[in-house]
C-alpha cells in the first residue's frame, strides 16, 4: 500500500516528565552572546550537554600511581625528595629485618645443632702430667658446641690436677677444641719427713727430687705452705739474677731478716740478703758485684745495706 505523496512520518511524543532527546541532525547551540539573558543561557548550556557528539568528547582523567615517572614529575621537588626517601626508608628496613633474623638463625644453628660441636679435645703444654689423664678429664665436653663452651667447667674437669697453674681454652672451628695448660714449675727443694720434694713459689709439691735436680735446697719445719721461712726464702729466690739463681745450692731463711745463700761448688762463695727489703735494688748491687770480683773462692757478699755493700775475703 502507498503512502500518500506529501505525507510525513509523525514524530513521537516524548514522555512526560523526560526532556526530549535531541536529534542528530539537530545543530549545536552557539555559545550565547554577553546580552544573553540567564535563563536563554541556561537552556543553551542544556541543549549542549545533552548532545552525544559532546558526551563522547569527554574523557575522565586517568589517576597516576603514586611513585610513578608522570606522577613524580607533576610533584614539587621538595614532594620528590619526600617520596625518593620514603623508597629508600622502606628498602633499608627491610634489608635490616632480614640480616637481624638471618643472624638469630644463625646463631641458634651453631649453638644448638651438631655443626660446630665439639669432637676432638687437643691438651698442649703438659710435662709431668699423663696426657691420657687429661683426655679423660676432659671427655666431658665432647659433644657441646664450641660457643656453649664454659672455662669455669673445664676448670671443674681440671682441679684435681694440683701440678696445673692455669689453662686457656682456644677454639678451632669446626669440631677441635684446645686447652693449653701451665704446669707448675719448682723452684727449690725441701726436705719433709726424710723426703725430698720439689716445690713451687706457691708452696705446692711439684714431684719428688731426683739426685739429677739442681734446685736451691732449703731445711724447713712443717709444711712449706705455712712456713714464714719459706715464703722469706721464695721472695728472695724470685728476686735474684738468672744467672746468679742457677748457682745456689742451698738457702737458709731462719728468720725473714737473716736469709743468706750457699753457692755451688768449691769455692765456699756465700751471700748475705738480710731482710726482703730493697729486693730490686739488692739484685742489682749483686750483680755488679760479680762482674767486678775476680777472685772466686772463700769471698762472702754482703748485700744487706745495698747502698753499702762490703765483700770479705776468708773461711766464715
């Protein structure tokens, strides 16, 4: 059926209540002029906006990350050194976390696991004193880990042991163990019920004397440890030149201001200390003494007042 010429499609209504969609063809509102009134303005701004070639012009702005090369260039320099730092706040926290748990896990491995314990006990420095003995001694502490290692224990282990002076414990990752030990050295002879015994400065017995022992030999009553005698003889002992040490042969201290000495040999060479006082200055003065003394028998060396000394020369 045809439409009659001339006629028209009629245009639907729009619904109440709904402004009117506009056409495509419809033509964009010019901007209003100055003398515009407000209200032919604000119908002009509506038509506008209504039109979809103009809601497809608009473009939300997208939000740049924080951190971000566009974002840090659209900041302040004092903005950009803020973030800069707080990146490397953040970087060197976690670096600090991380080496502080590694070092707990590392400790709590060689303090509690097999991978530093102890499995071989190395014993230098001894002499008199049976190295089998010091191993059993000191088999307790196979198995402990090095850094749990405790010199107050192994001086438990070694106390029986009266000839050791002292010890240092040395650590030799991964599983040896070296204890050095000190023994006690003597340093005269005593005589105690019949016996010769060597002795050390603190009193303790060292060893019996043999007839190859060439220590100071000193007669004493009682025990050394608690004889005044003694300790008088020691003190003198330990002040005397090396050289002059190794030619004694006896000592006699009947009281702390009357200690004379014997010296080895022939030569009937004697020396008389007096009391303790002035030891260095003592020693001294002897020494001088013997490098200008030529004649090696019967000569008795008065040291008591080292300030004065005399040198007499005869049998006394």
């Amino acid at each position: 059926m045809k439409r009659p010429s001339g006629s028209s499609t009629p245009k639907p209504k729009p619904a109440k209540g709904l402004p009117a969609a506009p056409s495509a063809k419809a033509p964009i509102a010019k901007p209003t002029s100055a003398k515009a009134s407000p209200v032919k303005q604000r119908q002009q701004v509506q038509a506008i906006s209504r039109n979809p070639k103009f809601v497809s012009q608009v473009v939300k702005p997208k939000r740049a990350k924080l951190g971000s090369a566009s974002m840090l260039s659209r900041l302040s320099p004092e903005a950009s050194r803020f973030a800069a730092y707080s990146r490397r706040r953040r970087a060197t926290m976690a670096i600090v976390v991380a080496s502080f748990g590694s070092l707990i896990l590392l400790v709590a491995a060689t303090m509690f696991t097999p991978m530093l314990a102890v499995e071989t006990v190395r014993v230098t420095g001894n002499i008199r004193i049976p190295i089998k003995a010091l191993n059993k001694a000191l088999s307790n502490q196979m198995g402990t880990p090095l850094p749990m290692v405790n010199a107050n224990n192994i001086a438990q282990d070694l106390k029986s042991f009266a000839l050791i002076e002292s010890f240092s414990v040395i650590s030799l990752p991964p599983h040896t163990l070296r204890v050095h030990i000190t023994e006690r050295l003597p340093i005269v002879i005593v005589n105690v019920g019949g016996t010769d015994y060597l002795y050390d400065p603190a009193g303790v017995r060292v060893a019996k004397a043999s007839a190859s022992d060439e220590f100071p030999r000193m007669a004493i009553s009682g025990e050394p440890k608690s004889s005044r005698e003694f300790e008088a003889a020691i003190d003198v002992l330990l002040a005397l030149p090396n050289a002059i040490f190794l030619k004694v042969s006896s000592i006699d201290a009947k009281t702390k201001d009357q200690v004379s000495l014997r010296l080895r040999g022939n030569s009937a060479q004697r020396i008389i200390w007096g009391d303790g006082s002035q030891s260095v200055l003592k020693s001294k003065t002897l020494e001088a003494l013997f490098k200008n003394q030529k004649r090696t028998d019967y000569v008795t060396f008065d040291v008591s007042s080292p300030t004065a000394p005399v040198v007499r020369y005869g049998n006394f």
